[in-house]
C-alpha cells in the first residue's frame, strides 16, 4: 500500500463528502443472530426499513424469538432453512445456496468452535474466520461486516467503497486493497474507519440515484 495513494483518497474524501458526515446507524452490539442475518442478507440487497429489505429481516427474526437481543448462535444453527427462510427471505446467494442456508451453516460451523455469543467472536481469529468464509456464497466481505455489525471497527469493501476508492486512484483496485486504504485513511483523517466506511458508502449510493 502506497503512501501516495493514502494521500490521494484522504484528499478525495476531503473534496468530495459533505462536512457533515452520514452516521452510521450502529449495527447489533451483543446480538450475534442479529448481526449475522444482517451481514447474509445485506449481500447485494436493498436495506430497507424496518418492515423490509434487510431490516426488516432482522426484525422478523426477533419478534420470532421474542427478544429484542438474540444472542445466541446455536437458535440460529438448529432452525430449519424452510423456517428460517420464511421469515427472512428466500433470496439466493452465488452457487445456487440460498442465504437462509448459509446463515444455518455458518452459524453450525461457528458454535462448533464454541462461538455462540457475541462476546466469543475474536476478529483475530483465522479459525473463527475460515468457519465462516468457507460457506459458500460468504466471503471476506461479508466477515468484515458481519464484525463491524458487532462493534468492530472495520471496513466493508462492496462496491460502493472499491467505485469511490477506484475513482479517487483512477484505477480499479481489488477489495482488499479498498479497505486497507480505506483503514489508513480513517488514521489520516483521525476518525473512526467504519464512520469513514460508511460515509463513502453513502455519498457513493446517492451519486447514483
């Protein structure tokens, strides 16, 4: 990672988002089933409200459990892909697999490795990674976010984050080139790296309403 290029996009987020930042609205905290509906569904999906898209998802899934904080990973792992699909949605993910399958099989391979909680998830973790990314249609992507959702500072390099950085460098980077500068510049800028993620985010979508 060049420093020139750390430069480049600190100077692009200077000159092109407004001072007054998008904020990001916070994720799930301590509700590890929550955070990881979201992070599944979000992949190349509308957000919503809170009655659809991806909210709406999260919703429907707490009310179905009856709490406001679902918290434990084991639910998810033992509920039927046909339940499971019910409430969230049907959508399907690369490789034909729908998302209510692979949030049953990550959440499998996660309690398996006794993370059922939020406090057990360890971003350090290549173990607790590679349960996660080996499912197919979920990738480092979708880890990232699936993190910041719980709190951890981070960057999700979907599309919109690698067109802004590509358009700030003129060059088409690759996602995990994206979030490292994305990160490098969240340091620049003295900031928290998920705001700046989701800054960008946002000023990126709304350049292409």
């Amino acid at each position: 990672m060049a420093d020139d290029d750390v430069r480049t996009l600190v100077a692009a987020v200077e000159r092109e988002l407004p001072d007054d930042w998008a904020a990001w609205p916070g994720g799930w905290p301590g509700q590890i089933e929550a955070a990881h509906i979201d992070a599944v569904r979000s992949i190349r999906a509308q957000y919503g409200q809170e009655h659809n898209g991806v909210r709406g998802a999260v919703g429907k899934w707490r009310a179905h459990r009856g709490t406001d904080r679902p918290d434990d990973l084991s639910v998810l792992a033992a509920t039927d892909p046909a339940v499971l699909a019910g409430i969230v949605g049907k959508q399907q993910l690369s490789g034909g697999v729908s998302k209510a399958e692979a949030m049953i099989e990550a959440a499998r391979n996660l309690s398996g490795l006794g993370v059922r909680h939020a406090a057990d998830v360890d971003p350090a973790s290549m173990g607790q990674k590679l349960a996660y990314t080996d499912v197919t249609g979920l990738g480092d992507v979708t880890w990232e976010y699936f993190l910041m959702l719980l709190g951890k500072p981070g960057v999700k390099a979907d599309v919109w984050i690698n067109r802004f950085v590509g358009r700030a460098l003129g060059r088409t980077p690759s996602p995990a080139e994206s979030r490292d500068l994305v990160k490098a510049a969240a340091v620049e800028l003295m900031v928290d790296a998920t705001a700046l993620d989701y800054a960008i985010w946002s000023h990126e979508r709304g350049r292409s309403s």
